[in-house]
C-alpha cells in the first residue's frame, strides 16, 4: 500500500547562516499560484519584467541578463562554461572555497588555471592584482566578489582594469553579494557575473542571474568550439530567454513568480536602503560579538555585510554550539570549511534575515549557548548591539 505520511513538513527554523535566508510569506505566496505555459504571453511579460530589475540590481545596462534555472552554481557554469575554450588561461585570484569551485570549473572545461594565493579572509590588493595579471596575460580572469567560506569582500575595480590592459574578460561571483551589498557591474568593469535567488534576493534556491557584457557576448559568438555544457549554452539560452522565445528547456515557472516577487520587494524597500539595511546590521553584530569578548576573522575595511565570521572562542566546540542553537532556538548558522573549520562560525545576515530582531535575538542566543560550555562574556553582547543602533540613529 502507498501509504506514508507527508514528509513537507519543516520545523520552524530562523536561517540565519551563509545561505539559504529567509523567505518572506508573500514570496511563498507567489510560488503557489498556478503555473501557465512557457510561451504564455504572461509569463513572457514576467521574465521580462525580471530581467529589466535583475539590471538594477546588478548594475548593468547589459542586454544578456537573465534568471538561469538552477543554483549559484549553475551560475558559475554558465559564466565560464560560456567563456573558456580549451586551451586557455584562467587567471583565478584564490582566497577561499569558492574560488576553488571556478578553478575546478574552469579545468574541467579545458584551462590551463593559474591561481594567486591568499590565506581565506584576506583580500588582493590593487598592486597585487595588476601584476598578476600582467605577468600571467590571461584570457579570462575570475574572482569571487563576496567569499561566503570566509566572509571577506574583495573589490573589482583594479582587477577589472588590469584585465582590460591585458584584454582579458573577467568573471565576478556576486552570488552573495547581489541584492546585499553594491555590485555595480558596469562602474566595476566585470563582464561576467552571476548570482543566486536564495541569499540577498531572499527567494527559494533554483535560479542564477547572470548578465553578460556585449565585449563578452561578442566573444562567445566568436568561439570556434562548441560549449561542451549544452544546457549553460548561453547562444540557446538566449533564444527562450529573449524574443521571439524558442523552446530550450520547460523553464521552472513557480521560481520565477518567486524571484519576481522578491525583486518587487527589493524595489518596494529601494536597493539602496537594502544596503543601508544590511550594513547596519553587519555593524551591530560585529559590536555585539567584540562587546563578548570575540573577534572577528576578516579586517574591519574587508567585511562583507551578509556573512559573518566571529573566531570561535579558545577552548569552545563550535559544532557543540550549533547543534544547541539549532535545538533550543531553532537558529541556524554555519561553521567553517576547508583551512577555517572548527576555526570561525559563518552567521548570514543576508535578505530577509539581516533585521535588528535577528541580531539580536542571536546575539543572546550564542551568549547562552557559549556560556553551556565556561564561556563567559566580557560584557553584553545584546546591550552592545543595541547602543550601536542607537548610535547609527543619532
Ligand atoms: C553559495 C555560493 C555559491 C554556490 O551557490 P549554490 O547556490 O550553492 O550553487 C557560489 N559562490 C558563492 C560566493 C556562494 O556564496
């Protein structure tokens, strides 16, 4: 007999780690309306109507700008499964896990990966990014934006004009950043960026923008092999994604309702105060876990506002920690990987998360959970947080 009960039904948990973040009720709303057919003139009006704020967001007058079905990841794949040709040089600057997932990417589509080192949590310098580069002449440059393994943000600027120097493209990984923090394509000079819906944008996972320079564009059209990645083809993506629309894949309809009504949300609360929003918060948090007794892993002026990185005090099992957060409060943050496992909590603040209440509701939280195991505060987190909101007003 078919006979099991539903499993959809998730406990209540506050996502408060380095993504997926919260989804609002109105976007589940949205998502539980039915589904039309891919050419149904509606939906077209929608994935337009998206890909003109997806341009906002990013920064970008780009025309190639679109919701790609899939994750971050899948992002990533259509950037540099679009742009490498077998045989190239990827010039990656590697400073934590995801920078690693574009070198992987980028080797497994034929490029010979050269990579300049950082330990995670640090960032390149101008200088350091032009030499590389210089030195390496590239086709195609690759750095993350928003490092979510270490919570360290690295600008574009003097990357991207090395790269034009060396006429070489660069790819960017907003994923964490879109919809938290400025991305600014275009200032920046990025010709490739992608992004995700579950993390600034605060939609479900299962959609990548990307958008694509017309310098970049140009060159996909030039290539002389074929993407090996046929679903990431961004000459087949384009013909669905753009008029007259042919068939390529039955795009995932609910998602986009989604990520059309978490971009009305972003548009309703202004991308600028949503920065304001998000940085706001950073700080509070930061004062709330130095006020502790904590540091935190990346320097003041590298932070990103959306993932966090307090160390994980001396003598404490941050595993132990999580597993209470998540029990007794139903809070859930990260730890570390790679080099910074056991080393650093990674705590998201990202899209609907990065609210006062949240902060402080797990500042008192990780007191609690911190002092199970002999931690004992310096002094209030909590008062902390709230003086700095209190500061950020007058
Ligand atoms: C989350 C993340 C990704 C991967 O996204 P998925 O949605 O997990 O596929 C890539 N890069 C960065 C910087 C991320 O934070």
């Amino acid at each position: 007999m078919w006979n099991f009960p539903t499993r959809a039904q998730p406990p209540p948990r506050l996502l408060l780690g380095p993504g997926p973040s919260p989804v609002e009720p109105r976007i589940y709303e949205a998502m539980a309306r039915p589904i039309v057919g891919i050419f149904d003139a509606y939906l077209s009006g929608l994935l337009d109507a998206i890909q003109e704020r997806l341009r906002l967001a990013f920064g970008t007058t780009n025309a190639f700008t679109l919701a790609v079905p899939g994750t971050g990841s899948a992002g990533m794949e259509t950037a540099v499964s679009n742009i490498v040709e077998p045989g190239m040089k990827l010039a990656v600057f590697a400073n934590g896990f995801f920078c690693d997932r574009i070198s992987e990417m980028g080797r497994r589509y034929g490029a010979g990966v050269v990579r300049l080192e950082k330990p995670w949590g640090d960032v390149f310098s101008a200088e350091e990014a032009a030499a590389f580069i210089h030195r390496e002449k590239p086709h195609v440059v690759a750095y993350v934006h928003g490092e979510t393994s270490s919570g360290a943000c690295q600008p574009g600027r003097s990357i991207c004009r090395a790269a034009r120097e060396a006429d070489a493209v660069v790819i960017a990984d907003c994923v964490t950043t879109l919809g938290a923090l400025p991305v600014a394509v275009d200032e920046t000079g990025v010709d490739l960026a992608y992004s995700c819906s579950q993390k600034g944008l605060g939609a479900p996972p299962g959609l990548a923008p990307v958008t694509i320079s017309p310098r970049a564009i140009e060159r996909i059209r030039a290539r002389g092999t074929v993407n090996p990645s046929w679903y990431l083809d961004a000459r087949l993506l384009e013909q669905y994604f753009f008029t007259p629309r042919r068939y390529h894949v039955t795009v995932p309809v609910s998602l986009y309702y989604a990520l059309d009504e978490a971009l009305t949300i972003v548009a309703e609360e202004g991308l600028g105060n949503r920065f304001e929003r998000h940085h706001r918060n950073h700080l509070a948090f930061v004062a709330g876990i130095e006020a502790m007794g904590l540091r935190m892993h990346v320097a003041p002026e590298h932070r990103l506002w959306p993932v966090n990185t307090p160390l994980v005090p001396a003598g404490i099992d941050d595993v132990k920690v999580r597993v209470r957060l998540l029990e007794t409060h139903g809070i859930e943050i990260l730890g570390g990987l790679g080099p910074l496992a056991g080393k650093v909590f990674r705590v998201g603040l990202m899209g609907a998360g990065s609210t006062r209440e949240n902060v402080v509701t797990l500042l008192g939280a990780l007191e609690e959970c911190l002092g199970e195991q002999g931690f004992r505060p310096r002094s209030s987190a909590v008062e902390a947080a709230e003086e700095s909101y209190t500061a950020a007003v007058a």
